[in-house]
C-alpha cells in the first residue's frame, strides 16, 4: 500500500504540471470584454420631460399641412406633433413624432395611453433637418386615437425617450376626428406656442 503511495504522488504531480500550462481561470477577460463599448450602442436613455403648463397648439401658419398640431411648453422646444395625411379619405392616417433624440436606423413601439385606451404604434428613427426624431403612422380608425380625448391627461412612451404627460385639450381629438371625415369643431388655439424647430 506504502509502495503505491508514491507512484499515486507522482501521477498527481505530473497532472498538476500538465494543468499549470494553462493559467486559471480569471475574471480579467470579463473585465476586459465589459469596458468595450459596441459599435452602435443605443445613447443614454433620455429623462422625461417636465409638462407643467404645456399646450397643443395649431401649426398651420408654420407648416405646410393645416392639420398639424405640436405639443410643449411656450417658449421650448416641441415635445410632440400630430398630423393627419390624406383627410377623410379611406387611406386617412395620423402621423405622429416624438421629438427626442432617435438612434439612427433603430425602430420602436410608441405607446399611447389614455381614457380608458392603450394604442401601441410602431415608430421609427427619421431624419427630420438635422436631428433624428421618432416618427410613426397608424390609420386614423384605429380606436386607439381615442386615447386623446380630452376628458383626461394621456401619456405617450417612447423606450429612452421618456414619458410625455399630455395635459388634457379637445385640440388633438378634433384632429382625429377632422381626419376621420367627421366635421371638425372650430376652436381659436392659445396665443403662446412652443418654439417649433422642425
């Protein structure tokens, strides 16, 4: 039994040496592999955006479609717009945007939820002047538009972009219902708009 003892020693000695060519395993190459940033990475997550007073408004005067409505606090930059194409036609379609800052090429569900509605809609990075903003189209029937009635506030969400609170208007509902064909109602928008940028 002695006399196997030795010759079992040796054995381990030599799978000891062997198992000493490789270095053991590390948490090194881990730490390497996490401090690389890929290439096309999506940006920083962007905070949501402070509402307190801000109003849909017309932009008629600055665009080219009448039925166009924007949406932020007078004075800063447009939070959101909301157009309608091709009005009280059967190819009727709303057009919205989200103007945050959109990785290029990257696409998104924007969700829409209010009054009782949830409309998810598929947005996508648009270059739109110098920036790439969000920016989808859905049918003007889809019942979920109705999320903008004015009886209470919506939100929309845009993952990283935020969470914009849309303070309650009969404004962007009018919209909807203009560009379903149904009569809209004529209503004066407030005087002071959020800067347009785009």
């Amino acid at each position: 039994m002695l006399a196997r003892f030795p010759a079992a020693l040796a054995a381990c000695a030599v799978l000891a040496a062997l198992a000493g060519c490789k270095p053991p395993p590390t948490d090194a190459a881990v730490a390497r592999v996490s401090l690389l940033v890929p290439e096309g990475a999506p940006s920083e997550p962007q905070p949501s955006p402070d509402t307190t007073g801000a109003l849909w408004v017309s932009s008629a005067g600055r665009a080219q479609n009448p039925l166009r409505l924007v949406y932020g606090v007078p004075g800063k930059p447009v939070l959101l717009s909301l157009e309608c194409l091709a009005p009280a036609t059967l190819g009727a379609r709303l057009r919205i945007t989200r103007h945050a800052k959109a990785d290029e090429g990257a696409g998104a569900l924007l969700a829409l939820i209010g009054n009782g509605w949830i409309g998810r809609f598929p947005v996508d990075a648009v270059r739109i002047g110098q920036r790439s903003l969000w920016q989808g189209e859905a049918p003007a029937a889809n019942p979920a538009w109705d999320a903008l009635k004015p009886e209470r506030e919506a939100t929309v969400t845009v993952p990283g972009a935020g969470l914009v609170r849309l303070n309650p208007s009969p404004l962007p509902m009018a919209l909807v219902e203009a560009c379903r064909g149904a009569p809209a109602a004529t209503s004066v928008p407030p005087p002071a708009a959020p800067e347009s940028r785009v």
